[in-house]
C-alpha cells in the first residue's frame, strides 16, 4: 500500500497538498508532519498529524519505518527572504533536511519529491524563456541550498537508484496559507489587500518579471510528476514549470477588471529587490510539457477571479468587485 509523508505541512503548499492526497487516497495513507506543534483540523482535514523536526534524522527514520512510508512529499525548507537573512539556519534545514530525507528514502525504499524553485537561477541565467538546462549560479543561499539539492537528488537516483523527482516552481500564488518569507509573497499579499483595503503598497518594483502559478495548478504538478511513468523522465530532479510570467503592474491591471479603483504604490524591499533581479524573467517549460504532459490550468485572469471570490469569502468584506 502506497502511504505518504508530508513535511513542511502547515506551510503555503503543504496544508493544499495533504488535503488533495487525502481526498485522493485516503486520510489513512497520508501522514503529515511539521516542526510546529499544531495540527489544526480545520487547516489539514483529518490526517493524522505529528511532529517532525527533519533535521533530526533519528526522529523522521523511526517515523517513516513506524508509518511505513512509500513517498515522501519533502516541503520542509526556508523560502528565499527568510534563507537570505539566517543564511545558517537555512543551510540546516534546506540541505541537511534533505540530506536527512534522501537517506531515510535509500534505507527504506521511499519515492520522493523535492521542490526546487526558480531561486536556483542566477544573474547570469538567460533571463527570458530560461532553458531547461543552462547555467545556475545563484548569488542567495536559498539559490545554493537549491542548485545543491537537484544534484544531490540527481546523485541519490543514479548512485543509489531512489525515486527522487521534482519542479523548479515559480512564485505561488494562493488564498488558503500565506506564504512566509519567500520573494514572491507580494503576489499573495497583494489580493489580501485588493479586498481589505483597494490599495496595496508592493515592495518590488514595477516591471519586475517572474514566473508565478496558481496553487491548484501547483498540486496538479506535484502528483502528476509523482504518478509519471518513469521510463519518461529525463529531468527527474528539477522541472522548470510555470503558469504566467508577470509583473506588479500586469496583476493590477487584472484585479481592476473586477475592483476598477484598486490602486497600487511602491515602497521597494532592498533584500527582495536584489533577488528577484538575479531570478529569471520568464521559464521555458518544453521540457516538464515533454516529459510527462504538464499543462496549467490557470492564466493569469483565471487565477485572479478565484483568488477574488475566495478571498471575499474568507475575508468576508464586501469589496464591491464585480465577477
Ligand atoms: N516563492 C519562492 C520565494 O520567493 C521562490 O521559490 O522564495
């Protein structure tokens, strides 16, 4: 029987996926985990819940041998701005988290999924339409730990034969959990605050390019990829993937079409700034279409009706927009 381990489960991701594979499979095949001690029952349905710290590499092998494990969906990990402001704690918990995690996988015979992101770019990337395969010199810790963990995951499947496959995910965008500490997280914030206030003040600048998706479209990618035939895969580890590649002022122009005086000003974040510049523009994601048929569901407009309607009901204010 398959059985599954999710860590980072109260993150941005984690609380949408472990509802999508409970639904799926059963609240008895998924186990989910997080360093916080919180398993609220409204945010993660009613699969059993415990904590796991996945640096502690004692407390995840008697958990994955004690549940049985077969896939392990690893989330765990510290977004960019964060990363970038404790660049230690990040190298503990992004790299030696998976090193913990790939190990687990090799003694007890587990399939797993890592994210990587488009952080494990860099400057001298091309920036536009970046190709599957091309340079990655990152210039943030985030990046390191990112570019370190597809080769580590690369290295895990040739050297030893584990199951490891991945996405290069872009910003994701969602109505559910904020994200915390990521580069991307103005493009959430920013939906919040069409409805709370009609007004947002973004902390990148205007014309800033990146890949974003919406995070049903984010999930669909996470088990298609899993459920793959595997003779199919070249790039197991690092999916370049996206939905739309957009930029402050381009979400504006879409959230007005449903709240005509919703205005944005700019009050740059100096640390987000500088890593966004240094992430692409725009992926080229031929290669996860190739290899195992990934499509989005979501553009842009699309994303932001639902983001809207979800986020008036859970905001509960009347913004006025029409849908
Ligand atoms: N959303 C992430 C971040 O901004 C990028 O992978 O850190």
């Amino acid at each position: 029987m398959t059985k599954f381990l999710v860590t980072g489960s109260l993150g941005q991701i984690g609380t949408e996926l472990v509802n999508t594979l409970c639904d799926r499979y059963g609240k008895n095949s998924v186990v989910i985990s997080d360093k916080r001690v919180k398993c609220d029952s409204d945010q993660i349905g009613d699969c059993e819940c415990v904590v796991l710290d996945v640096t502690n590499a004692k407390q995840l092998s008697d958990l994955v041998q004690k549940q049985k494990i077969t896939v392990i969906y690893h989330l765990a990990a510290l977004l960019s701005a964060t990363a970038e402001n404790n660049p230690q704690l990040a190298w503990d918990i992004n790299i030696n988290g998976l090193y913990n995690i790939l190990e687990v996988a090799r003694e007890n015979n587990c399939a797993v999924f890592i994210p990587s992101s488009i952080g494990a770019f860099g400057p001298t990337t091309p920036p536009e339409k970046t190709p599957q395969d091309t340079i990655q010199r990152p210039t943030t810790m985030y990046g390191v730990t990112k570019v370190a963990g597809e080769l580590l995951c690369d290295y895990y499947f040739k050297r030893f034969g584990v199951d490891t496959r991945g996405l290069r995910y872009p910003g994701i965008i969602s109505y559910k959990t904020l994200p915390g500490g990521g580069t991307t997280d103005y493009a959430v914030e920013i939906y919040y605050e069409a409805i709370r206030q009609k007004k947002y003040t973004c902390s990148l600048r205007a014309g800033t390019f990146l890949d974003m998706m919406y995070m049903p479209d984010a999930i669909k990618a996470a088990i298609d990829l899993m459920e793959a035939d595997p003779a199919k895969l070249i790039h197991r580890n690092a999916f370049n993937v996206t939905s739309m590649s957009v930029d402050p002022e381009k979400i504006t122009t879409s959230i007005k079409k449903h709240i005509p005086d919703f205005t944005i000003d700019y009050k740059i974040d100096p640390v987000r700034q500088r890593i966004a510049d240094s992430w692409p523009n725009s992926m080229d994601d031929s290669a996860a279409r190739e290899e195992w048929g990934w499509q989005p569901d979501y553009n842009l407009d699309k994303m932001t009706a639902d983001m809207l309607k979800h986020l008036e009901d859970k905001l509960k204010v009347r913004s006025g927009y029409n849908e």
